[in-house]
C-alpha cells in the first residue's frame, strides 16, 4: 500500500492523474484471494466478499474518481470511500486472522507480540481512532492542507492513506470479528462512534456555512460547488455512521447469543451445592 | 433451585421492553422529520443561516445519537424477542411515549429554544408550532396510558 504515493507520483504530472494507485489495490485482493484458498480449515466466503467489496471501493476511489477533472464533490466522494465505507469492509473480512491461520509459525508470533503492545492498544483505542479520522479530516478542511494537496500529489497520496488507514483503525476499534486485545466495552465504543459522527455532521454544515471561505488558500474557488460537496460528506457520513453502527451492534448481539446449555442432570452434578449431590433422581 | 436455572426467562422484562420500545419510537420519529420534512416537503432548510456554531455542534450530536438509537434499539429489540423477555404491549406503549416525546422536544427545544430551524419559512408560524407540540404531547399521553394498562394487568399474564 506504501507504494502508492511514490509510484504515482512518478506518473503524475503532464499525462495528469494515473491509473498506478490500482495496483497496490489488486495486491491486495488478490493476496487475500491466494490466503483464503489455502486456509486449511476453509475460509468463511462471506468474509472473502467482504474483502472483495472493500477492494472494489478502493479501486473505484483511486481509478475512475481520481480520473475525473478537479472538483470538491469528487475529493468528497473519495474521502466517503477511502475513509468510511471501504475500511468497513476490509475490517468485517477479518484479514488479522487469515493471516494467523495461514502464515508460519514466526510470522504468527510476530503479529501476536503486535497485537499485545502497549502502544497500539492506545493507538486503536475507540476514541483515539476517532479523532484521527474525525480531526485528520478537520485538519485537511480547516487548515491550508487542502490547498496545498491539490498542488502537491504526494502529499494528496499521503492524506489519502491517512484516510484508509484512519478509517480502518477506527471500523477496528469498533467491531469486526478480528482479535482486538483490550477492546472497550459497548457503552464506550457507542461513545466513540458518537463523538465521530457528530463531529462529521457538524464539520460539514460548517463547510456549507461557510463556503466562501473554506478550505483557505485556494485561489479559484467555486463555493457552490463546495456547498453540493458538503451536502455530500453530511449524508455521506449518515450512511457510513448507520453502516459501523450496524456492525458494533451485529458484534454484540452475536456475542449474546445464548449458549446450548448443559442438560440438567450434569448441571446438577457440577454444580458447587453439596446437597445436590446427595440427592437421587 | 431448577426454576433459577432456567436459561431462558419466559416473562416479560417489564424495563426493558418500555425502554426498547421508547428508543425505536424517538429515533422512528426523528427519520420521520428527517425524510417527510426536511426531504419531501422541503419545509425545513438543511442549514439555517441565524444558526450559531454551538447549536450545530447539539444538532449534530443529536441527529448522530438518532441513528445509533435506531441501530441498536432494532438489535436489543431483537435480542429481547431471541431471550422471550420482550412484552409487546409495553413495547407499543413505549414506542408511542417515544415517538410523543420527540416531538414535543423538537417543537420546543429545537425549534423555540435552540431556534436550529423552524417548521416552516415565509408564513405564520403559531398555528404550526402550536399543532406540533400538540400532536407530540397527544402521542405521549396516548403512550403513558398504554404502558399504564400494560403494566396494570401483568399479573393477569394474558397474551402478549
């Protein structure tokens, strides 16, 4: 994935945007593919289609969308994509655990210490993810950030990955079916999901309030087209929010199913009371 | 001893259900504004310029937490019929304070107090404002009376 803000930028520039982004993409569903066909215990298909799904979004973010001529509903589109919606599906395909079913033994023990480490229980905490997500994307719409992307494609690579890898952490820290050591609690994870899309909500009226002003440091501006933009990242964002919110409460409602539970006679003999013992059926 | 044991509770969980059905009622409630309103009719604007930052921050919080609502008060809905825990009865009821009870506050929160946006641009607002608020405390009363009589006859333990 890291290769994608210097190889395209290598093609960016008179022949305009590339399509060499969609390569790191097909990397990865194609090596999720090969992992899920080796698993030994037979992979889950729906979380293969999951994965597929998320690919297919990234690919639409960073091909067809990037080919379009510069305009705020697009970045918009492409922020929902890289940020929101794709992560949702990348997540929900479990990749952590494919890998652990699939790779050798060291790799395994490698992912395991990652995944114990102190400092990235802190960096995917619920609340943390969110205002990278939230804030990275306040950062790039309140500050000068935004301008300076549209002029330098590093630096608009790199703030797309920020998007990806903000908006994974974030789906991460709320649901999936995928180890997340030191996970809060519901009510927390609620809270977090929260304080995100509220967030989201407001920064984009924000946006719409005040179009003629917002993102600072461009030289043309259009601020109608900012305002349809805005529009955009506010039901945008509702359609993410309800999508995460569908896979936290999914997670725990699976969570609760009721467990086949022991028949009578060994729950009698198990159980701690002495007396129960004594008594014959 | 066997009776504590049971996996399964086959009565109703009285706080439960009211609360289940009063979450659905305020976020059903909260789409219903959203979509017939603010999309169908148009009445209301997407943005309203006198709007000060602080109450688009509530109003955000507010319209975030009404889709979680919706969200999850389906699933826990879901997990209290899986469990047998759930009383329809009380649920309805609950649904109706819910549903009341949301409109009442966005007559009189949103639009008077925090003056995010009105029914209504261009035209005499009392008569909107006073039938809103009405409708929305009918709703309640309406829904008390039904977790009222739900709850008055549980021992009966009739149909549910």
């Amino acid at each position: 994935m890291t290769v994608a803000g210097p190889l395209a930028h290598a093609g960016h520039g008179a022949a305009g945007p590339t399509w060499f982004p969609l390569f790191p993409v097909a990397l990865l569903a194609v090596g999720y593919v090969l992992a899920a066909v080796r698993d030994p215990r037979g992979w889950d298909h729906r979380r293969t289609a999951s994965w597929l799904v998320g690919c297919a979004l990234l690919a639409v973010a960073v091909g067809p969308l990037a080919q379009l001529p510069d305009n705020p509903s697009g970045h918009m589109a492409q922020h929902l994509l890289l940020g929101m919606l794709a992560p949702l599906g990348l997540v929900l395909a479990a990749p952590v655990t494919l890998l652990l079913r699939v790779a050798p033994p060291p790799v395994r023990r490698a992912v395991g210490r990652l995944l114990r480490a102190r400092p990235l229980h802190l960096l995917a905490h619920p609340f943390t993810a969110a205002l990278l997500t939230t804030g990275g994307l306040a950062l790039v719409l309140l500050t000068p950030l935004y301008a300076a992307a549209e002029r330098q494609p590093v630096l608009h690579h790199a703030v797309h990955l920020h998007y990806l890898a903000a908006g994974y952490l974030f789906a991460w820290s709320l649901a999936g079916p995928d180890p997340a050591p030191r996970r809060p609690g519901l009510a927390v994870r609620i809270g977090a999901l929260l304080v995100a899309s509220a967030g989201h909500a407001a920064l984009a009226k924000y946006l719409y309030a005040q179009a003629e002003t917002l993102p600072p440091g461009l030289t043309d501006r259009d601020p109608e087209a900012f305002r349809s933009a805005a529009q955009l990242m506010y039901y945008g964002g509702d359609l993410a929010e309800l999508l995460l919110a569908a896979a936290l409460f999914a997670t725990w409602y699976h969570s609760r199913r009721p467990r086949p539970t022991p028949s009578p006679l060994i729950k009698r003999f198990a159980s701690p009371e002495g007396d129960s013992l004594t008594q014959t059926p | 001893m066997v009776d504590s044991s049971l996996p399964r509770p086959r009565s109703a969980d009285v706080r439960s259900s009211t609360l289940v059905g009063v979450l659905i009622g305020i976020a059903i409630m909260a789409a219903v504004d959203e979509i017939v309103f603010h999309q169908l009719l148009a009445w209301h604007h997407f943005y309203d310029r006198s709007t000060p930052s602080v109450a688009l921050l509530s109003d955000g919080l507010l319209h975030a937490a009404e889709l979680i609502i919706l969200v999850g008060g389906f699933f826990w809905f879901a997990d209290l019929r899986r469990r047998r825990a759930l009383s329809n009865r009380l649920a309805w009821g609950g649904f109706l304070l819910g549903a009341g009870g949301f409109q009442v506050f966005d007559g009189v929160v949103d639009h008077k107090v925090l003056r995010l946006h009105q029914i209504r641009y261009g035209v005499h607002l009392l008569p909107y404002d006073v039938l809103w608020i009405a409708s929305g405390a009918v709703l309640l009363l309406v829904g008390a009376a039904v977790v009222w009589w739900a709850r008055s006859r549980r021992p009966g333990d009739g149909p549910r």
